[in-house]
C-alpha cells in the first residue's frame, strides 16, 4: 500500500480554476428553506464539476464533465435539466492535478490522508477519486413538498444503496472548520458509477484501488438568495445550525 505523497497542491488560477462557486449556504436547510433559488443551467456557467441538491431536497445531485446527474429515492441514476431548482450547490472549473493511487483504503482513512498529503486543513478544496470500490454506500434525501420541515426531521427520511465492485467517481469538496454552517466542515462527498448503477451521497466506501487528484480553492464565491422571501424574513439566530448539521450531514459513518 502506497503512502499518500506530499506533493504540492497550489491553486491554479488560469480559467478561474481557483475559485469555488457556492450557491446558498448549509445553514439555510437546517430551518427548511429548501426552495429552489438557482437554476442548473445557471450554475454551469461557474463550473463544469460540482454536487448539490434540488427544491425540497430533491436527490443527489453531482456534475461532471459539465454535465449534471441525479439520484433520487429510487436510485435511478437522471440527467438533471437546465431548469431543475436548487437551494444549495457547490461548482468550480475542474482543473485537477494527480497525486497518487491507493489501494485497499476506508473512507475515513482515506479523507484524513488526504488533508494530511495536502496540508490544506484549513482551505477549501475539492478530490476526485477514480477507480473501482469493493464497497459504497450511498443516500438519497427523498424529495420533501412544502410547507418543508427542518433539516433534522428530514434526515430520516432517505433512501440507501449499497454497491460492490463498482467502477466510478467520488467527487466530494472539502471545508475548514471554521466555515462549519455555511458548508459540512470536512468532506462532502457524492458518487456516481461508471455505468449509471448506483450513485449518490457517500456515507461509506472503501476504495480497492484508484487513483486521486486534488484542486485547491483560493477564493470562496458564496451566492445568496438574497431576494427569496422566506430567507429575507428568517430569523437564523434561533436555529441550533452547527449541531444540525453534524447531525445530518457530518457523520459520514450512520
Ligand atoms: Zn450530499
């Protein structure tokens, strides 16, 4: 088993591959603001590799090679028109750099070798993880109607997959701590399989063997929904935001 190389990962900043395009913020799902405020065909034009999710948390959403996906609660893998609302995405123009393969590796282990390798803790960054996995496990939100419930309530109320063997791409994206509410401080991570058979929000993976590439952010673009009304109105102070969503979203191991 091959150790991580502490090869430098710098941004890069030709085409704004340095910047990440967030639209919305975690923090405005923990109350139930799940209103689609952007559109997909608007997030493309600021980046061709992203995840999200779509009005009343409507699926897993993951873009790669500027074309965008979704699992829902039957996990069927769909493609996601230009027109699908979203309350929350992250985006950015790949421009990945190689750091090393691995093999036989939990994802635990592997997430926590990685900020180590790259010495980015506290910056944000987006991996890639290509290869075959002898074991994922995956999780899709089931699409909520309005009036929408909080965060907390809603995450029960997901569908999981389990795969073996399978080829396919981990895209997740990286937070510092010190952003935990306005994203999942550590790895947000979705999956999708080579030939469409599962996908999703990892919870749990380990990878047999694959390679991994690394892009770092040096810039945060954070776009609000500045003129939705029930986020215009909401009053965040009294929202418990960070312990909602560790317990939603931040432990990767339910
Ligand atoms: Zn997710």
């Amino acid at each position: 088993m091959s150790e991580l190389k502490g090869k430098a990962i710098e941004p890069i900043h030709e085409h704004r591959a340095n910047v990440l395009y967030q639209h919305g913020t975690l923090a405005l799902l923990v109350p139930g603001l799940l209103e689609g405020t952007t559109t997909m065909g608007e997030l493309l034009t600021h980046g061709d590799t992203g995840i999200g999710t779509g009005e009343g948390l409507d699926g897993e959403i993951i873009v790669l090679d500027g074309k965008a996906w979704k699992v829902g609660r039957t996990g069927v893998v769909e493609a996601v028109p230009d027109d699908l609302t979203l309350p929350f995405a992250n985006i950015h123009r790949a421009a990945f750099q190689y750091q090393c393969e691995r093999s036989d590796i939990g994802l635990e282990e592997l997430n926590r070798r990685i900020v180590e390798a790259n010495g980015r803790a506290n910056t944000f960054f987006s991996v890639i993880v290509r290869g075959t996995f002898s074991f994922i496990k995956t999780r899709a939100v089931i699409k909520q109607q309005a009036p929408y419930p909080t965060l907390e309530e809603v995450a029960d109320r997901q569908a999981i997959f389990l795969g073996h063997d399978v080829r396919g791409v981990m895209l997740g994206y990286f937070s510092p701590v010190m952003f935990h509410g306005a994203a999942v401080a550590g790895f947000h991570e979705h999956f999708l399989a080579d030939d469409h058979s599962i996908g999703g929000h990892v919870l749990d993976a380990v990878l047999e063997r694959g390679e991994i590439l690394s892009q770092v952010f040096d810039t945060l673009v954070t776009h609000l929904p500045v003129d939705n009304p029930d986020y215009r109105n909401h009053d965040f102070s009294q929202d418990n935001i960070g312990e909602a969503i560790t317990h939603a979203e931040g432990d990767t191991h339910r």
